[in-house]
C-alpha cells in the first residue's frame, strides 16, 4: 500500500493544518536538537580538540585504517568460509539420506538459535581448556561468524533451492542426469540468482557482526574508535560517532549491491522463480 | 558436570536478567518501533524523513557500537544516571540501547506489515471520513500487526540472542557470567558451554513456536 492511501489528497484546508503541524513539529524537533547540544556542550564536546584528530592524517593512517582494515579481514576471512559451509550444508539438509540430512540439520538449527557471541567466548576458552591451542581473538570471532552466518546461508541456500519448480528436477532425471548432476547442472545455477540478494544482505549482518570482536579485545574498527582514540584523544563521543559514519557507509554501501542484485535477478531470464526472502525474515512480503 | 550442577543458581539468576532484559526492551521496542511507522507512513514529510533516516541509520550501525555509545558515552561521558548503583545504571543504559536500536527492526516490520493491507481498506476507511490517524487506529494498523506476528517473532528471537551484548559493557546477563564461570571453571568449559547453549534454546525455541501458532490463530481471513 502507498502511503498516500492513507489520507486524503489534502484540500485548502488541509494543506494549511499540514503546513501548521510541519512547523510544530519541526520545533519539537529542533528543540530536542538543541536540548542535546547544550547537554554536549555542557560537558565540553564540542570543543574543537576532540573532533580535530580526525582531520589529521596520521591518526587515520595510525589508528583508524587499521581497524578498518580488521574489521574487513575479518569479515572477508569469515564469508570466505561461510559461504561454501552454506552450501554444504543447505544442500546436505536437502539429501533423501537420513544420516547426512539429519545431522546437518541438527548443526544448523542449534548455531542458529545460540547467539553469536557465547560462541566467541567458547572458541577463546575452549580451544585452549580442551585442544590446548592458543586461540587469538581474531579466530575466535572469525569462529562464530563462520558458524552463525554459515548456518544462517545453510538456510537461505535450502530455501533457495526448494523455491525452484518441482519439474526442473524432474526433467533433469528423466534426460538421465544423476542426482549430483541434476543439483550441479540445473538447480544450482538457478538457485543461486534467486538467493543472491539474500546472501548479500546476510553479508551486511555479518559485517556488522565483527564488531562484536571489540568486546573480546578484537582490534576491530570499534575497537580504535571506542578503545584506542579515547585513550589518546579523551574523545570517546566524537570518535564513537565518526566510527558510526564509516559503518553506516559501509553497510549501505553493500545494502547498495544487494539491491541492485534483487532487481537483477527478479528480471533474470534463467529462472522463474522468485527472490527467496532470508529465513527469519523481520518483514512480510507486500500483497499482489 | 559438577560445576554446572554447583553454579546453577549463578546461572538461572543470569537467564532471568537475560529475560527481565528482553522483556523491557520488547515493550519499549514495541511502543517506539510503532510510533516510527506511523512516523514514515505520515502526511508530514518531515516526520516521515526523521523516521527514515533514523531507522537507516539504526539499522546499519553495529549493535555493539549502539550499546558502547549508550554504555561509556552516556553513562560515563555525559552523566546520565538513572540510578545510584553502577550495575543498575548500566543495565538502564544497555536497555535504551537495545530499545532504540530493535526499535528500527520494529519499525520496518510492522511497516511491511502495512503493505500487506489492501489498498481496499485504507481506501473504504477515507470513503468513511476517518482522518489519517484514525485511519491508522482503527483499520490498517489492526490488519498490519495481526500480518506481522510471525516477522516480530523472529525480531523477539533475535533480541533475545542480541542481550548477550550488554555484556560490552559489563551487564551480567547470560554469556558475560558464561565468561566467568569459564576463567573459574577450566576443566568443564565444555559442560557450561553446552548448559548455557541449553539455556538459550530453552528461551528461543518455544517463543518461534508460540509466535509461529499465534500467526496463524490471528491471521486475518481474506
């Protein structure tokens, strides 16, 4: 529905109470800014000293870019992995054998339904209590990306390939494909263009997910930004605000391609089906 | 084995500020996340332009940088204090942080939720005379939260799992006392691993199956 249906086009009047209650709120606005600046202010947070280090290049060089550039690594590192750990398993939920299918299932579901960060610290307290590894933290969140997110693609990848016609199937077994055949030939191709926005979104979540590293000591982008700067800066309020910026940009940034993904695949001509939303979607599809 | 059995009360007592730490949020979640849908479905563009830019901002930022921001930010940088105990402090903090944060998922929600109405009975509800709020009140926003049960179920399931990051600033809900019992406990690392695993299954399981049976006892006949 447009939001539009949800009132009249406006007449004389309405467009003077509108204009009227644009002004009102936009003072209600401006003064919840400005209660916040004093607050700021107050403490001193706009002072000049506290946002200038980001106009220096050696603090982006020192201190920024290299948590930018870990908070990167660990994210490609762990999509890397995630990715083809998808599609193992999404695919191994879908075999007619009961001790491949179920297994697979039973790893999914559970990393799905634990959060992310308890299976952080049992990789940084597990592998040294039980393997006697040593386990930085960069293993230790790239760990829990790769299992959460893994299980998450697992399945978008089920979803991908179930939303495929019954009868692509079908007609691959009946030219005499075998069954890997028929997966690696027909149905996969397809179902990677109808699950491709909904791997890119998940990568966004993931992305984000790195700066869950901050809190076992990673030294990730919120890291230099909440740990670093303030420490050298006493800047916590401005640094936390600009690290906010470059994730945001970044997030939207990749947001960005998954749409243009989307729209892609919903005019792709290689397949008849749908976009398949992720599992656990937080919306509903709009009616017809 | 032992130790899970001998640190259990440690355990159910941080489960239950795990749930007491969900409840808040969802409630405070929910109101906010409403009030910004009806924001970016407003008359106003200026309304429908703070709430947009709100929930795209919310929803590409970390959790994790929300809550530090709340936590050291508010907290220690600009004083807010909404009590004399420090644990308590921060447990407020990482409530508003969790609230303001899940808000913009609640939002997008039952926004999508609003599409799903048809156009039908936006258009009957004007043909009436209701006034947009009315409008909102009475027809679409009934229609939309009863389409969107399944969606807040899941957005409820990931809060839940999201809690744990009050641990960034030291709230001792669930996994930061999973940490501790840990560094005491070196040899049954694995058995409180797998207790507290337990735990949140036990949080998260029966609410998608409550949500997926409310969503189609409330779904509206069409």
């Amino acid at each position: 529905m447009r939001a539009s249906v949800l009132y009249d086009a406006p007449g004389p009047r309405g467009r003077r109470r509108n204009l009227v209650l644009t002004v009102v709120f936009a003072v209600v606005l401006v003064v919840l800014a400005y209660l916040a600046f004093r607050k700021f202010d107050e403490k001193g947070q706009f002072d000049a000293a506290l946002w200038e280090p980001f106009l220096r290049a050696d603090v982006w060089i020192n201190l920024i870019l290299p948590g930018l550039w870990n908070t990167l690594s660990a994210a490609a590192t762990a999509a890397l992995i995630a990715v083809p750990f998808g599609f193992v398993f999404g695919i191994a939920r879908l075999s007619e054998q009961a001790w491949i299918r179920l297994p697979a299932a039973a790893v999914v579901e559970f990393f799905r339904a634990i959060p992310l960060l308890i299976m952080i610290f049992f990789a940084q307290y597990g592998g040294s209590a039980v393997f006697g590894l040593t386990v930085t933290s960069f293993s230790a969140v790239v760990f829990g990306l790769v299992m959460y997110n893994g299980s998450v693609l697992a399945e978008i990848v089920r979803a991908g390939i179930s939303s495929l016609p019954r009868g692509q199937t079908e007609a691959a077994l009946a030219i005499g494909l075998r069954k890997s055949q028929a997966m690696r030939l027909i149905l996969l191709p397809q179902a990677v263009t109808v699950m491709m926005p909904a791997i890119v979104s998940q990568l966004v979540v993931l992305l984000k997910d790195t700066a869950l590293g901050f809190i076992v000591a990673y030294e990730d982008l919120l890291n230099a930004g909440a740990r670093i700067l303030p420490a050298n800066f006493r800047n916590l309020i401005p640094s936390v605000i600009v690290m906010a910026i470059i994730y945001i940009l970044i997030n939207v940034a990749v947001g960005l391609v998954a749409g243009w993904l989307e729209k892609r695949s919903r005019r792709s001509r290689k397949t008849t089906a749908k976009p398949v939303a992720p599992p656990d979607s937080m919306t509903v599809a709009a009616a017809p | 084995m032992s130790a899970l059995l001998e640190e259990l009360p440690v355990i159910l007592g941080a489960f239950w500020l795990t749930v007491r730490l969900t409840l808040a949020t969802a409630v405070a979640a929910l109101v906010l996340g409403t009030v910004l849908a009806a924001m970016r479905v407003s008359p106003l563009a200026v309304l429908r332009t703070v709430a947009a830019a709100y929930v795209n901002a919310l929803r590409n930022t970390p959790l994790t940088l929300v809550i530090v921001f709340c936590g050291l930010g508010l907290g220690l940088v600009l004083d807010v204090s909404f009590s004399d105990s420090l644990s308590t402090n921060y447990l407020w903090l990482s409530i508003i942080g969790l609230s303001l944060y899940t808000a913009a998922f609640v939002c997008e929600a039952i926004r999508s939720g609003i599409n799903t109405v048809p156009i039908g009975q936006a258009e009957a509800a004007r043909a009436l005379g209701l006034t947009f709020l009315q409008n909102l009140r009475h027809i679409v926003l009934p229609q939309a939260f009863r389409a969107v049960i399944a969606p807040l179920g899941s957005v409820l399931i990931a809060l839940i799992k999201n809690t744990t990051i009050a641990a960034a600033i030291g709230v001792a809900e669930a996994s930061l006392t999973m940490k501790s019992l840990f560094e005491q406990h070196q040899e049954a690392v694995v058995p409180i691993f797998l207790g507290f695993a337990l735990g949140f299954l036990v949080l998260t399981l029966p609410v998608g199956l409550l949500f997926g049976w409310l969503a189609k006892r409330l779904a509206v006949a069409r």
